[in-house]
C-alpha cells in the first residue's frame, strides 16, 4: 500500500523515473547518513579501491530500499502532476 502524498520522505521525480529531493526532514536525515557513509569509506578506506566500491554499493542499495519503502511510487513521469 503506497503512502499518502504528505507523508512521503521522497517525492517522485517530477519528469523521469526516481525520487527528489526529500520533502521531509526523516528523508534529509537519510540522505545525510548516506554521505556520512560514502565520506568516512573514503577516508578510512585509502587506496583499498575494492573496499570502498562494496561500501558504496551497499550504501547506495540501503538508500534505494529506504526510498522505494519511505517514497512515493516511481513511475516514468513526463512533468505533469497526476
């Protein structure tokens, strides 16, 4: 079951297909940790290249899946509002 329009963290793309910027401050929260991640696997992993590309993939699945959940339906969108 979708949520309501005004309880979404993330809004669907107004054209394409995805989310936008978070509407709520759960959702900037969210993307906050994110880049905390992807900035402390950067300075912690060095030049352990592979290390940082599964920190980043993994991060970026968690952020898919809290989105999808967290968001509104994605669907391809082409700039109206229906």
């Amino acid at each position: 079951m979708p949520l309501p329009r005004e309880e979404a963290w993330f809004p669907a793309k107004r054209y394409g297909w995805g989310w936008g910027v978070p509407r709520r401050w759960q959702g900037v929260a969210v993307f906050a940790g994110y880049f905390t991640v992807l900035i402390g696997a950067a300075i912690v992993a060095g030049r352990r290249t592979g290390w940082y590309i599964v920190t980043v993939l993994a991060a970026s699945a968690v952020l898919v899946v809290i989105c999808w959940w967290k968001g509104e339906r994605p669907r391809w969108r082409w700039g109206g509002d229906q």
